[in-house]
C-alpha cells in the first residue's frame, strides 16, 4: 500500500475555492480510482492557509 501525503499553501483569497474543488476532486478519485481507498483533505489548525491531502 501507498500512501500520499502533500500540503499545499493556498493564497487566502482562494481558499474557499480550492477546498470545495479538491474535496469533489476527493470524492471522485475514492469513487472512480482503482486502488484508491481513501482520499482526505486536512485543513491545518495553526495555519489556516495550509491544506494536507491525504490519499
């Protein structure tokens, strides 16, 4: 088993934005990847700005 962890640092005008897209993004990938078991998207508590994908 793989696992991808990757931050992302979002301009804060975007944020909003990119949160919804990428949890369709995740919800998509569980439902349609092979072998994709999991797909979580993690906003960090200390910098609102920061988001961690986990796949």
């Amino acid at each position: 088993m793989y696992v991808i962890l990757s931050p992302f640092q979002i301009k804060r005008e975007h944020r909003a934005e990119f949160i919804e897209s990428i949890i369709e993004d995740a919800k998509s990938s569980v439902a349609n990847e092979e072998g994709c078991l999991r797909f979580d998207v993690i906003q960090d508590a200390n910098h609102m700005d920061r988001v961690w994908l986990y796949e």
